[in-house]
C-alpha cells in the first residue's frame, strides 16, 4: 500500500511501520513495543532533555524532506546531551499529524531520527502518536555522563577563556536563503535542514575542564546571555578571531546583512560554546572566541550586532 496514510493503516499499523524501520544497541534492553522502554545507565545517572519541532515553526514541508525533519529533530536534542559533556544513548519521540499524513513520510521521518542517532549510538527506544491539524515532532533525548560531572551554564570564571565547537552562522545563512526565495546556496541551505552538531567535542570539553557550556541554538549572543547570568559573570567575544567564511560572505550580499549577523546571532547550527581555564590546550575543531570577566552581560568587540538571536515568545 505504497500511498496509504495513517488514517488508512491506523495508529498501531503506523507505529508498526515506524518501529520496523529502527535499530537497536547494547544499551537498550526493553526498546519499542511495551508500555515503557528499559535502557541501562551504566554511570547511574541520566542526563534528559527535550525539543519540539512544529510544522511552518521549525521546518516547512515545501523545504524539508521527513528524512531532513528527523535527521534535525534528533540533532537539536542530542547537542544538548553533548553539552552537558555526555554522549547520547536513547531517544523518544512524539508524533502529532493529520490522519491524511502519508505512512511514507512517517517512516522517512523514522529513518532520519535513526541514522543521526546513530552518530553517537544511540537508538530510538519508543514515543506515541496522536491526531493533529499540522506535524509537530516531540523528542526527548538521554544520555550518558561516563563518569563526568555535568557541565553547565552556572561554571565560568573570571580569566576563563571563551571557546566554540562546530560551526556558526551557516544555518542562519540558509534559512534566509530559503526566505529570500532566490538561488539557493546549497550547502548553506543544508546546514540550515540538517545541520551537524560536533557531539564529541561535547565530552571532549568536558574531559578537559570546561567550566562552562551551552549548544547554540537560539544564537551565540543569547546562549552566551545563558552562560553570562547563570554563572554571573560577563563575556567579551572578540569579532576578530571569526574566520571570515567566503560563503556567508555570498549569502550576505544575496539577503543583505553582513556575514556576522549570522554568526553573531543565527541558531539552530548547533555548534556547542564553552569556557575553559587558561592554559588549556584546545582540540582540533574548537577555537578560541573570547575571554570571562568580572561583571555581567555579553559584549561584542569590533563589531555591533544587529540583534541578540531567537526567542520564540519576542
């Protein structure tokens, strides 16, 4: 029946249909088809976190394929596992759809929630479905500390210096892309449909003291706002040490703007922003971007943002 939708095959036939298409991994011991999944937590702690995707909010059906909706609904929950310096383990998703939902694009969803969770090994172990008028897609991630204590926002010191991991502005850049309507620049616009958050530099930092960390997804001047209030302290970001990206450079006179408006404040790349002490020798793939000091507040040296970054509510 490849064009039946929910309303054809029915609630449990459509979990039925999402369920085949999952794995498994030695974590999980009770994975989909009970009341409740059982998944090991070898540290003895559990790190939980949850994001909504809603349809014309996060994704657009016009733009994203299922398999796109899912490779980003599960990257949004499993940065901020890494975040935390844990790695990813297990997810749980909620499905709300209109019953002429296609089963294809439930199980296309299904796919792309697989294989990112895959990335760090971990599975999809169980959710629900419901009716609804548009798609909204509810993950709930866990993870694993592996013996670390949680890093958080309430960490930073004064001297500390301000890192970054993974990439910034290329989501941001895409989405604007995407509004403008004009030629697209592809990868830009893949990055703002899947973007690729670096999970293992999450425990990495960790690993290596970090006092501090957030995932960018509303922005690297409203997460580094978290960071600043949480640990009362104030945070210098040096415009200077900013690769400057040929591409945002293009997409920029395209869109208008300037390239750093989208590092400065675009999200959902999901890079992950951390502060270390001084001295601290940084991996490959992680730069330095700015320092802690005494007082409150972010602030932006030589360069003036044009905003701070998302809020759903503004």
């Amino acid at each position: 029946m490849p064009d039946a939708t929910a309303r054809d095959v029915g609630e449990f036939g459509l979990i039925a249909r999402v369920v085949e298409r999952l794995g498994t991994s030695p974590s999980v011991l009770l994975g989909p088809g009970d009341d409740a999944a059982v998944v090991l937590a070898p540290d003895g702690r559990v790190v939980a976190t949850t994001d909504v995707l809603v349809e014309d909010v996060h994704f657009r059906l016009d733009w994203s394929t299922p398999y796109e909706v899912g490779r980003k609904a599960a990257a949004a929950n499993l940065a901020d596992v890494a975040a935390m310096g844990a790695v990813g383990t297990a997810l749980l998703v909620g499905l709300a759809a209109p019953p002429d939902l296609p089963v294809s694009w439930a199980t296309d969803l299904a796919d792309g929630l697989r294989d990112e969770a895959a990335l760090v090994g971990a599975v999809v172990v169980g959710g629900d479905t419901v009716t609804s008028e548009r798609i909204v897609v509810s993950v709930t991630a866990l993870g694993d500390l592996g013996g670390r204590a949680p890093v958080t926002r309430a960490g930073a010191q004064p001297g500390d210096r301000v890192v970054l991991a993974g990439r910034l502005g290329w989501s941001a850049a895409g989405y604007a892309l995407l509004r403008h309507g004009g030629v697209p620049i592809e990868v830009l616009v893949q990055a703002h449909l899947t973007p690729t958050p670096p999970y293992d530099l999450g425990p990495a930092l960790a690993d290596l003291g970090a006092t501090s960390m957030c995932d960018v997804s509303d922005g690297l001047l409203a997460d580094l706002g978290h960071i600043a209030r949480a640990s009362g302290v104030h945070v210098d970001v040096e415009s200077r040490r900013f690769v400057r990206e040929p591409l945002l450079g293009r997409a920029a006179r395209v869109v208008g703007g300037h390239p750093l408006d989208f590092v400065m404040t675009g999200g959902e790349d999901h890079a992950l922003v951390a502060t270390v002490p001084p001295g601290v020798l940084l991996p490959e793939g992680v730069a330095r971007i700015g320092i802690v000091k005494a007082g409150s507040g972010v602030r932006v040296i030589g360069w003036k943002p044009t905003g701070v970054g998302w809020d759903h509510f503004a």
